[in-house]
C-alpha cells in the first residue's frame, strides 16, 4: 500500500502543475477551505469527491483508495495511541477504534474518533465535556 497520504499527493500534484491553492479547488470544483483541510489531513474527502480527486491526481480509482486507506492509518494513529496506552480492565483489549468519517467527509481535527458510532471511552480516559455538562444538568433538576 502507498505510505502517502491524499493531501501529500494533493500537494505534490498541485506543486507539479505550478497552481496554487485556490486555483487547485477551482480545478476540482470545491472550496478553497475544504481543498485545504484535505491538503492538510485535517479532513477526508467523502466518497462523492473520490472521482473529482483521482482525477486531478491522474490516478485510477484502485489507487486513490490505497490513498484514502494512508489517509485513515494517519487520522486513526493518535486515537488508537490512547487506546492502546490506557490500562484497562481487558474489556476493551484489542478494540479497535472506528473513524469513519464525519457527514461532510471529514473528521475532527484533534483526531477524535468521529462518525456515526461512537465506541465507550476506555477506562481511565478523560471524559468528553459534554458528558460532563449532562452530568451537571442532571445534579441541578434533581
């Protein structure tokens, strides 16, 4: 599988044909911020993209998804860190978390888990803020 990532590729094809940015989203035909963040790996592209992408990267559609499978790998890495580093019970041993991406085809920029599924936080993980805030909304009605 290919080590690179779509947006190193993005950047390399774009650096090849002398665009810059927003002359790169133009060509696609999506926003200059969208194409960013997936220049950036801060967000993947939904799979409607995929055609629009392979072909300003003059790639097939086989090879795109080894790209979009590089792109998964480097967004799960620091999800999975955590997982693997919090000491457990064993309940939660060898799960892996799931990042799919969000509704508009990114995920979360700090590398949280995102998606329709949310897997349990592991024990001893910090727990999300808006667990807490329902946590105290409950302790003031009663």
């Amino acid at each position: 599988m290919s080590s690179l990532t779509i947006g190193e590729s993005l950047v390399a094809r774009r650096e090849q044909l002398g665009l810059d940015k927003g002359r790169a989203a133009d060509q696609i035909g999506m926003s200059r911020t969208t194409y960013g963040a997936y220049e950036a790996n801060r967000q993947r592209p939904s799979v409607s993209v995929f055609p629009a992408l392979a072909e300003f990267l003059d790639v097939d559609m086989e090879y795109f998804l080894e790209l979009y499978g590089a792109t998964m790998i480097l967004a799960a890495r620091p999800a999975l860190q955590r997982v693997l580093a919090t000491p457990g019970d064993g309940a939660d041993e060898g799960a892996v978390p799931s990042d799919e991406p969000t509704e508009s085809g990114g995920a979360r920029e700090s590398g949280e888990i995102s998606g329709s599924e949310t897997p349990s936080t592991p024990p001893g993980a910090p727990k999300r803020k808006k667990d807490a805030k329902q946590k105290k909304k409950q302790k003031k009605k009663h």
